[in-house]
C-alpha cells in the first residue's frame, strides 16, 4: 500500500514554506517532491541525492489525490466534482514519461519540469512567491534539451504541457490526435456473417424435406458459425446474439433456447477449468513436471520425453490442454531454455527452446486424445454422439483402451521425429538434472494443499473410470471433487469467479450446443447426412473409404476455426451422421472423430488454447509452427490409420 506524508518545509534562508510530497521508500528512497507556483505555472522539481525514479512513482505522484494539496482551494475544491482531471495528471504523467530515457544518468544540477497553469482547465489563483531551487539529483535520464510539448487532452481550449530544463518553456506545435477507436463489432466481418445467414435464409430454395423452422435456424447457426471464424464479437457475445435472433424471430421457444444450460457434459467441462486452476494454485502440476525434468533432462532428447510423459500423467486430471501450456510447461521450457542461452525472437532460440516448444505443441494431441477427461472438448463428443443413438457403454474406459496403443505409439515417435525434423542446437542438458533438483529445494515439500489436491483427483479420476458402475455420473463426480477443494480451502469462491474462462466457455458453449441439438430434433442433421450419404454411394465407395474422406474433411475444415470445442459444436453432430450413413460402425465413427478432434490442434497457431501460448512464447517462427504442423498431421493420420485401425480390429469396434 503507498502512503504520502504531507508537510511543511521550512528552509533554513528567508524564503516562504512551500508543502513538500515525501515519496515512500519503496517508490524513490529519500526523494522530495515539491511544488511550487510561479509566473502563472507549476513548477516540480526534486532536491536529494541520486536515487532511482520510476515510472511508477512518478505515475503515482501526479495520480493520487494528494497531489491536490498543492493545488489552491478553488482547484482542490472544483475537482471533487470534475473527477475526470485526476486522469489529466496521470495523462501527464504518462507524456512527460515518453520522454524520458532510463538509461542514463541525470546531471546533478536543477531541472524542471514545467506545467503551464492554462493547462488545467479549472481555475487557478496566480501566486509569485519567492523561490529558492535545490539542485536536481534524482536517478532519472536527463530531459530533453529543449522544450517537448504534449497535448493532455483532444480539448481545444487546452493549451500543452511544456517538460522543459528551463523556467521558459518554447512553444511547439501539439501532435496530431490520436485516431478514434472503434467500439462494437467489426463492420465487415459483421456485414459478411450476417449476409451468409441471410442469403440462406431468402435467396436459397429451401428443400422439401425441410421445414420453414427448421431452414431458419440453420440459417442462424450458419451465420453463428460465420462469426466465429471471422470474429466480429468475442465469441461469447457473437453466440448471445445468434440466440437472441432465435428466440426474437420465434424460431425457438426461450426454455428450448436456454435448454442446455442445464447440460451435465458443460458443467463438467465449466468444473474442469477450476481443477485445471487448482493445479496451478497449488504448484502441483509444475513440481510433478519438474521431478520428470530431474530424472530425465541429461540430453536433450531426454528432456522432451520428461515433458511430453509429464504431460500424459497430468492429463486425466487436468481437463485443459491450455492450462496445461501456460500454468505448467511453457515456465518449466522458458526456465531451461534461458539457462541454456536460447532466448526468442532471435537466432538463438533455436539451440534449445523453439524444439521444447515444438514437441510439447504437437505431443499435446495425443496426450489430450489419450484420456477422456484430458480436454473438454472430449466429453463433448461423447454427448453428441448419445443425442444421435450412439451409446458408448463405460466411456472413460472405452475412451481410453481404444486410444492406448496408437496415442502411446504416437507420444514416443513424436519426440524423435521432431528430433530429426527441428533439431536443437544443444544436443546435451547436463545442467538440466541439476536446475530441476535446485528448483524442488526451493519449492521445499510437499505441501498439504497439493496432497489435498493429489487425493481429490484420484477420487474424480477413479469416480470417472468406475461411476457408472456405482450410479455416479461424471458431471456429479467433479461436482464433489470441486466441493472437496472449497470446503478445504485449496480453493475460494473468488478463484472460481475469476475464471473467467470457465463462465465464457458455459455461455457460447451452451449456446452452440443448443443449437445444434435442435438441428438435430429438427431433422436438419439427418436431412445433410443423408446427401452426402447418397454422394459418396455414387463413388459406390466402401465404409472403410469412407471414414477415411470424412475424417480428412473433419480435420481440414480446421483451418477455419480458431477453437477445438467451437469446431466439435458446429460439426461434429452433422459429420457423425454422415459417417453413419455412409454405413461406418457408430461407436468407431464417434470415437475416431473425438480423437481427430484433438490431433487438429497443433496445425495452426490460432488452432487451440495451448497453440495460442506455445507460439506466443516466441521460439517458433509462423511458417516452421505451419510446415511442422501439416508435416505431424500426416505422421499422426499413418498412425492412428494403421496401428488404430487394427487395434480397434482387436477390441471388436468392427
């Protein structure tokens, strides 16, 4: 907390007292701040030895209200009905600190900085005193030699802010103001989703087979999934607008609209991000990365098997991919990336990081498809498949064995081939063994909420795999796993509430399922699937040839789309139906498409949550994240086409 003491200096010379603003040692040790009123200006200088200044301070010294206590009666009294000039100081503050440079070293003589009294625009009475300066010694870069001029505000009665070394400021011309921001949607992206809608709507004939209602709200989910790829609003506003447009045009009844907010599966994956925030709160997920990094980070090629094994223990646990790259890996990779030298943005980011990043990226799939509960848009796909007559009987374990062999073969190839792809510099981390030991000193043991949070976890997970068994369903199962946290302290209310993902991902997500489970009932869904059954029969191709076209198409229409459950929402209903009309088995057909779902996350760099992070770190350039991602695309399709296709022989899910 900053606190200012006000008080009066009384000089040793005849001069009159002049309030004084002793800033705090924790801003400027020892530094005085005065103001004084002359010729019709304020004018601010410093008297101490040299000591640092920051931004900060100098922000928090014109910011905060006792500023005004060097301000006449008539000023102090008007700003309490004109808020709005406590922001011109800080405005001030922010211009005179655009010229300022921290590098060096001010002179220790008097400078100032002047303010003319025109600049505010409340009335001020004009006071001479006599004036005595102490020489000018903070630990500041020097002001400019001449006067630098600002403008506060766009107001044209406002006259500049002059920062100047002399008590007479030069007059210069103000800059331009700035260019007015844009509220509200983006006009053109706004302009291109509402007219895809609306030229379905009335331009395209609609099929006989179709009813009115049904046409029209396939027209406004096509129109939502135009904005989410062309983003005109953030994702939850733009999906608020297409369900107002459904129930203002009657083209759903408001309990029909809202209905899958009482969806279990999304309240599963709401609770998942606050499990996801309890690993990070707790430390837990980034000490059980560090010990992998301990015990296999002597080489390099170690070092990325430690991490993407990690990752696989983390996974079932921690249902956010993208929790899992920020709140855990990418501090652990920046960490030993920036001991070995490997620094982004430049040359060197390649000798270790860029190849860290690359393989938590693209290992990050198949650890997600592993598990069920690893990635939120899993227990999605599980949902939609059941609204469509697919039963997947003891999910969590179907899930898993039928993922087993080809993830597991995927997660030990993936490091190698990125090896040999996208070679590190520094073959050999000898160091890396030792930084991870000296990091768990630091983090000392283990502490009771990360026990707390271990045994939790282990009752969500076992309550997963055997809950159906016991009547406790998944949705139920986190529900009393979060109630534990709460209860025991390991999270507050206010944890849960500052997850704003969490409320962002309830809000559009139910939204779009909503939609497309009405879509369904509506007969739209079957209507699709059945013309594109009827188009690949005329190729007169097989079931097999089949899933292998729709699961290519599944996975390519990705590069449209900037979300992972955003993409499963609008498509995964419909693609689920084709396969079954084109005769694939439908437990094969809902399970393939899950995993695809997972594998089409490291394609691009706005593909997923955890890409978003990996690319924004800084140690891959765009065009290696687009030629590495096209390249273990087509490595990961070989593999779960080939081993996955004869392990799902062995298991009988065809």
């Amino acid at each position: 907390m900053i606190t200012y003491k006000i008080k009066r200096h009384r000089p040793s010379h005849p001069t009159p007292p002049h309030p004084t603003l002793e800033l705090p040692n924790s801003i400027t040790h020892n530094t005085t701040l005065t103001t004084l009123e002359q010729h019709n200006h304020i004018d601010i200088y410093t008297n101490t030895k040299p000591k640092a200044i920051t931004h900060s301070s100098i922000l928090f010294s014109f910011s905060f209200s006792p500023f005004y206590f060097f301000l006449p009666p008539s000023f102090s009294e008007s700003t309490q009905n004109h808020r709005h000039h406590q922001f011109s100081m800080e405005s001030f503050a922010l211009h005179s600190l655009s010229t300022l440079s921290l590098s060096s070293q001010l002179h220790h003589r008097s400078r100032s900085i002047i303010i003319p009294r025109s600049q505010f625009s409340l009335p001020l009475n004009p006071i001479s005193p006599s004036i005595t300066k102490s020489p000018f010694t903070s630990q500041l870069s020097s002001f400019p030699s001449k006067a630098s001029t600002f403008t506060l505000f766009s107001k044209p009665h406002h006259t500049p802010i002059h920062a100047s070394s002399s008590n007479t400021p030069s007059p210069s011309p103000s800059p331009p103001p700035p260019s007015p921001i844009i509220q509200g949607a983006k006009p053109i992206p706004f302009i291109i989703s509402i007219s895809v809608g609306l030229i379905l709507r009335f331009l395209v004939p609609k099929p006989v087979e179709v009813t009115p209602q049904a046409w029209q709200l396939l027209s406004i989910f096509i129109s939502t999934i135009a904005g989410l790829v062309l983003s005109p609003l953030p994702v939850g506003a733009w999906a608020f607008l297409g369900l107002t447009t459904s129930v203002v045009t009657k083209t759903l009844t408001f309990s029909a609209a809202f209905g899958a907010f009482t969806n279990e599966v999304i309240w599963l994956i709401v609770i998942s991000f606050f499990f996801a925030r309890g690993f990070v709160k707790t430390g837990l997920g980034d000490r059980i990365a560090t010990y992998f990094v301990k015990w296999m980070g002597k080489s390099t090629l170690g070092l990325a098997y430690g991490l993407t094994f990690s990752e696989v223990l983390i996974a079932p646990a921690m249902p956010s991919t993208t929790a899992r790259a920020g709140g855990v890996f990418l501090p652990i990779i920046k960490s030993l990336s920036s001991s070995a030298g490997s620094e982004p943005g430049n040359p060197t980011s390649k000798r270790l990081g860029a190849y860290l990043i690359q393989n938590q990226f693209q290992s990050a799939g198949n650890s997600s498809a592993l598990f069920l509960t690893a990635a939120a848009q899993n227990l999605l796909c599980m949902k939609l498949a059941e609204e469509l007559g697919v039963i997947v009987s003891s999910p969590w374990v179907t899930w898993f064995k039928a993922a087993s062999v080809p993830a597991l073969v995927c997660l030990l190839a993936t490091p190698f081939i990125l090896y040999k792809l996208y070679p590190p510099e520094l073959k050999d981390t000898p160091e890396a063994p030792a930084l991870a030991a000296k990091k768990l000193e630091t983090m000392g043991p283990v502490t009771q909420n990360e026990w707390i949070m271990v045994a939790t976890m282990l009752l969500a997970v076992s309550l997963w795999i055997f809950g159906d068994a016991i009547g406790i369903a998944s949705a139920v199962a986190a529900m009393i796993g979060l109630s534990i946290l709460l209860v025991l302290g390991v999270l507050d209310w206010n944890d849960c509430l500052l997850e704003k993902s969490a409320w962002d991902t309830l809000a559009w997500f139910a939204i779009l399922v909503g939609m497309a489970s009405q879509l369904t009932n509506l007969g739209i869904v079957g209507w699709m699937s059945d013309c594109v059954a009827n188009s690949l029969r005329s190729f007169s191709l097989s079931w097999p040839a089949a899933l292998a076209v729709l699961q290519a198409a599944y996975f390519f229409i990705h590069y449209l789309f900037a979300s992972q459950t955003g993409h499963v929402g609008a498509l995964y209903s419909a693609f689920l139906a084709m396969h079954r009309a084109a005769g694939v088995p439908g437990v094969l057909a809902a399970l393939a498409l899950g995993y695809n779902t997972n594998l089409f996350g490291a394609i691009t760099h706005y593909s997923s949550g955890q890409s978003a992070v990996y690319y924004g770190a800084g140690y891959v350039d765009l065009p290696d994240i687009f030629k590495i991602g096209f390249i273990m695309a087509f490595i990961n399709a070989v593999i779960w086409g080939g081993v996955g296709s004869v392990w799902w022989k062995f298991l009988g899910l065809y």
